[in-house]
C-alpha cells in the first residue's frame, strides 16, 4: 500500500488523544495533550499537530500518511465542523477538519467522539460482528454512538444520536447540563455528574464519609470510587443512584432502536461492577417486557481510547463513506 497508515484523533473535554493506525487496526503509538490547556483553537490546532508530526516522523514521514481522521464532541460528519460544543473551550463554529488539514497537508474526516467510538467497536471491540447497537461513552459527558443494521446513525444534519441530552428529570430544579437544557442524562451520569451528586449530597446531608476530607469543589468522580472501594456507604449509594439513572434512560433507548447490546465506554467505566450492577438492574426494571433480561450491557474490550481512535481512523480507511474528506 501507498501510504499505509492514518491518524486517529480521540478528542475529549479533557484530554485529546491521537495515534498511527495502520491499515489492520493497530495504533503504532500514541500520545495525548490536555484539550482544556489551549483556550484558542489555532494555537490548540498548532500544538496537536506539532505533536502528531513527532510521530509522523518515527513512522517514515507525511508522505506515508492516508489521512486523518477525528472523534470529537458535537463534530458534524457532514460538514467537518465542532459545533456548538458544551464541553469544549471553543464556542460557536470551530472548522476542525479544515484547519487539521491545512497544517498536516493530508486529507482529514471528523465524526462525534460517541460515533467514532461505535466505529472502533464495530470493527475491533466486543461489538464485532453486531448489526444493531449503542455505544455509551461515560466520560466528562455522556455521549451515544447508535448503529443500525450496520451502519452508524447520522441523521439528516450530522447530529442525530446525541442520548446524553435527553431528559431524566424536567422541571426548574433539574440539573442544569453544559447544553444549556435541565435535567439531561449527562448532567448525572457522566463524571462530572457522579461528583456534582457527591458535592450536593455532602453539602445538604450530615451523613459521615470518606469524601468529606476533600474540599467540596474538589471531588472528583475518582475520589467517589476510591471512597466506595474503601466501604464509603455515601459514595457507594453515588454510585447506585447513578446507575439506577442510567439504567431508566437504557430502557428507554432500547425501546428506540431494540439493539443486540449497549456497550459502556470511558473513564466511569472503571467504576466496574459498582457502577454496571445498578445500571442493568434498573434497565430490566424499566424495559418493555418482551426485552426483559435480552438486551446485552458490555464494557468495551478496547483499551483506553483505542476505540475511539481505531474509530475515527476508520473515517480514513472507510471508501464509501458518505462525507467527503477535507482537502
């Protein structure tokens, strides 16, 4: 082959990770900066590039490189833009795909983070084989990735499949989430969510824990993980409440598109069985009857974010993709 590897760029709120891929789905190597350390795009867009070019450069230099291809919240498939992203420090319009291109001097596709997730899945996860399902990405938001019959769901704009901005809860004194609406699913059930719940419990209850030697501003969903393991009924009973949300809105998105399984993905998933045992409990309480006990919950078999960019590297590799690759 020609050129035997692409760029698969997995950007979160958090962090922003990118690999080489070669062409049977291997990421050669990888590294990562911090999404919220750059405040201006160019200058975010000058570092990530900067950054990919050393690994370019181990792996034989850009004339080997096919492409790029990019994961990132509110990324519309069809016209290579960040749009109006909750998460992000970029508002409005952000022309990602074009300004990735113009500094790399190869063509660059750009899909939501949650779809290219559902891509790396399909093709290298423990969704392998499957026709029908949904990615859960749990990470600084709650993010959905839905295929059917195949094929990743995109809708008429680009944007169809966002689950984390239904509603769990309605009503004025409903979370207020990133988008700007109350009561959204990743208001709660995202990381951010498990810690809002830990501060807002800690701050109205008197109830002992573990959390309480940590300043309130400062408790993450990790410290509500490590509490639980250590025995912390409060954050043990976090983590109940959030799966126990969660599990409603999967009932909910199985009655949508009655996928074969839901697949978890992102760093809530670590939380493991205290998070997933709630989650498919809840699930079954709330699903329709005849799919009681029949919908899979699986965490993803890929490691970090390999899904995420084995996913958005697939955008390269993917000759009949609809969206066209920008020059």
């Amino acid at each position: 082959m020609e050129k035997p590897y692409v760029i698969g760029i997995d950007m979160g709120g958090t962090n922003t990770k990118f690999g080489i891929v070669d062409a049977r789905g291997h990421v050669l190597n990888s590294s990562s900066i911090k999404t919220q350390q750059y405040p201006d795009i160019d200058e975010y867009c000058d570092v990530l590039c900067a950054e990919m070019m050393k690994l370019v450069e181990v792996h034989g230099g850009i004339d080997l490189i096919r492409g790029v291809g990019a994961g990132a919240p509110n990324a519309n498939y069809y016209t290579g833009n960040i749009e109006n992203a909750a998460n992000l420090p970029w508002k409005g319009i952000v022309p990602f795909a074009r300004m990735i291109s113009d500094r790399m001097g190869v063509p660059c596709r750009i899909t939501n983070d949650a779809n290219a997730a559902a891509m790396g899945e399909m093709t290298y996860g423990v969704a392998k084989g499957m026709k029908n399902f949904i990615m859960i990405t749990l990470g600084t938001g709650v993010g959905s990735g839905i295929v059917i019959d195949g094929k990743v769901v995109y809708g008429h704009d680009g944007f169809a499949g966002e689950l984390g901005h239904t509603k769990i809860e309605r009503g004025s004194s409903a979370r207020l989430c990133g988008c700007g609406q109350r009561g959204c699913i990743e208001a709660y059930a995202s990381a951010n969510g498990v810690a809002r719940t830990a501060q807002e419990w800690l701050a109205d209850g008197t109830k002992k824990s573990l959390l309480r030697d940590i300043k309130l501003e400062d408790i993450t969903s990790k410290d509500v993980f490590e509490a639980a393991m250590k025995g912390d009924k409060l954050a043990k009973d976090i983590f109940e409440y959030t799966g126990t949300l969660l599990g409603q809105k999967l009932a909910d998105f199985i009655a949508f598109s009655a996928p074969e399984a839901i697949v978890l993905f992102g760093g809530l998933t670590k939380a493991g069985d205290i998070l997933m045992q709630p989650v498919v409990r809840s699930m079954n309480e709330n699903v329709v009857r005849f799919w009681k006990d029949k919908v899979k919950v699986l965490f993803s078999s890929l490691n970090g974010s390999d899904a995420a960019i084995l996913g958005a590297s697939a955008l390269v590799w993917d000759v009949d993709a609809q969206a066209p690759m920008t020059v």
